[in-house]
C-alpha cells in the first residue's frame, strides 16, 4: 500500500512493537490503547518497516514513538518514556540512524 504514497506525501512517523499473539478484530483497538511495546523488543519487524521508509525516499518532518502499554504505565509515566525513548534509537540508530542526526 505504501507504494502508492509519494514519499513527499509522507510527513511524520510514528514507530512501536507488537506482541507476539494475534489480536482478533473485535479486540484490535484494545491491543493499540493497552499492549504495545517499545520498538525493537516485540514480534514485529520495526527495523525493517524503518528501513523500507528509508529506502522509499521519505524524509518525515517528525519522528515518534507510539506505545500505549499499561505494564509501562504502571511503572510510571518517567519510566515509559525513557523506556519508549532508548528503544527507539536502538531501532533507528540500526535501520536509519542519519535520521537521528
């Protein structure tokens, strides 16, 4: 799908992980608002997505992490953003490190 996006068209990115369980339909928007993970440390392939964007050419004006995890908030707000935060340049300084330059 992404194939058919021009690259320019494509102004911010938001990156996170999944677990490793498939999610039925009904129950989707619960596993994006409560079970995601940091980038990097789940089952999907977020090195990857990074790099497919990479190579398409797209150059995003901003670059964040999207996880919603209850077991990050619990620990607290502090912990879930550093947590969110090392991951993701783990990830990026991998797949796309110019971008964090």
């Amino acid at each position: 799908m992404i194939d058919v996006i021009p690259a320019e068209k494509v102004v911010s990115v938001q990156i996170n992980d999944v677990q490793a369980r498939p999610y039925s339909a009904q129950v989707l928007r619960d596993e994006s608002m409560h079970d995601r993970v940091a980038p990097g440390l789940g089952f999907g392939d977020t090195i990857g997505f990074c790099k497919m964007l990479k190579e398409k050419g797209i150059k995003p004006n901003a670059f964040g992490v999207e996880v919603i995890c209850d077991e990050y908030v619990e620990k607290g707000v502090d912990f879930a953003a550093k947590y969110t935060y090392e991951n993701a340049v783990k990830v990026l300084k991998e797949a796309w490190p110019e971008i964090l330059s």
